[in-house]
C-alpha cells in the first residue's frame, strides 16, 4: 500500500539525520541557540516537534533558526530536516484531501512540492512566531492553487463542501485551530501505534485497520470492502488487537493517548460517523 511506502520514506529520512553530516548542522546551530543546546540529536528534536500542540511557541525557537539558516545558504539538507519534522502534518493533508486527487502517489508527490514551495518562501523576519501552522497553512492553500489550475483546464467542477470554503475563505494567515488541534491528535495516535508496529506487537495489517477505522474513524464496513476483508473479520480483529494494546498500556493509557476528547479511539475526523 502507498502508506507503507511513505512510512518506509520516512524512515530511511530518519536515519539519514542520524549521518554526521546533519549532526553538523545540528551543532551549528546550537553554537548560537541556546535553546537547541538541549537536543542530543535530531530525533530529540523531532520527538519534542511532534509532541504537544502546534500553538506551543517553544516550536519556534527550534524552527526559526532552521529557516534562518536556509535562507542563508539555501542548503537542501535543511528542507530535509523540515520535512520530516511536518511529515506528520503531510500525510494528514493527504488523507484530508483525497477528494481532490484520487491517486494517493500523485496527491503525495503534489504535497510534498506544495510544501518545498512553502519553505523557500518563509521569510521570519516578518513571519517570527506560530510558524507551524504558516507552514501548514500556506502549503494547504498552495496545493488548493496548483489543483485549481487541473480544475480550470479540465472544466472540472471544483468541490466547495462548506468546511473547505470556511477554511479557503480566510487570508493566508488565518489558522483553524479546531483543525490543527484534530491534526495533532491525529498525529500522535498513529505515532503511538507506529511504536507498537515497531515493537513488534501489532501486525501491520493491524496498524493500518487502526488508523483507518479509529484515528480516522472510518467505519469497519468501509475499511473491509477496500481492503478485501469480511467484515467480521476485521471486526474481530480490530478487537482482538485492541485488547492486546490495553494489556501494554491499560485501557485508561490508550483512551488518554489515542482519544483526548471522547471515548476510546473516538472517529477524530467528525461527529455522527459510523464506526462499525
């Protein structure tokens, strides 16, 4: 499947930040931020950019020199380390946004150029604070420019549900908090399961049947028809996986982890869906 590929993408970034080459950079910047002086290595930095909230103004101190430095010298490894610090925030764009582009390769490789445009385009100096959601707002807003263009040369209608119109309606500073707020916990469940998957104690079959069906809350039925399972087949197996996980963490642990608002792996893309 196309997530797996990327999840393989995503690791083999990661370890390319461990390589000495990055670890330089890292140390450069510490010579003059204090505040990165706290980080051993960039998956420490990572970890404390995918923890939390994307308001948190901590997340500047670490992305503000970040971009600093690649207006500086324009040096491609920093777009490297950028990327897999907002990966998590990409593949929710590209699940978010499936209904503008049906094939999962080319939504994913439109993203991550929408994305690229974005960071070359940065400037802090005018742009110093609450740069995660810049980031994510303005690739967001790229990626609706660049499919309009399909759109308008295709004469195809283009999709105005209202939530999209609220969110494209506002200058390219506004921020839906409620939506970033949703992203995080969205992030965060999968990074938690991906812990799991990596442990060895889910199977990857279980890993994605989670995503789908209570990180993102699509029904058991709608999973099963487009992976090709009967339905109480997945049924029984996302239970069986469930109790699996409670023994590792408790059933308190994974309610608090993977669903911060309501109920145990609640369906985090909207009220009233039907979660099988």
């Amino acid at each position: 499947m196309a997530s797996v590929s990327r999840d393989r993408d995503c690791a083999r970034l990661e370890q390319e930040l461990q390589t000495d080459e990055y670890q330089n950079l890292l140390e450069g910047l510490q010579r003059t931020e204090r505040f990165l002086q706290q980080f051993m290595t960039w998956a420490d930095v990572i970890a404390f950019m995918r923890r939390g909230t994307s308001t948190d103004p901590l997340k500047d101190e670490i992305l503000r020199p970040i971009f600093e430095a690649h207006v500086q010298d324009e040096d491609s490894h920093w777009r490297t380390i950028l990327l897999v610090i907002f990966w998590p925030g990409l593949e929710s764009i590209h699940f978010h946004k499936r209904g503008w582009d049906a094939d999962p390769r080319e939504r994913w490789q439109n993203i991550t150029w929408a994305f690229l445009q974005v960071l070359c385009r940065i400037d802090v100096k005018q742009r110093p604070a609450r740069l995660v959601q810049k980031v994510f707002n303005d690739t967001v807003h790229r990626l609706y420019d660049e499919y309009r263009r399909t759109w308008n040369r295709t004469n195809r209608e283009l999709p105005t549900d209202p939530e999209e119109l609220t969110a494209l309606a506002g200058s390219s500073g506004g921020v839906d908090l409620a939506g970033f707020e949703l992203r995080e916990a969205q992030e965060i469940a999968i990074l938690r399961l991906r812990e799991h998957l990596t442990a060895g104690r889910i199977s990857e079959a279980d890993y994605l049947l989670l995503i789908g069906t209570r990180v993102y809350g699509q029904s058991v039925v709608a999973y099963a028809r487009e992976a090709g399972l009967d339905y109480q087949v997945a049924k029984k197996r996302r239970q069986r996986v469930e109790a699996v996980l409670c023994r590792f963490e408790g059933n308190g642990a994974l309610r608090n982890r993977l669903s911060p608002s309501e109920g145990l792996y609640p369906p985090l893309v909207g009220k009233g869906v039907n979660n099988g």
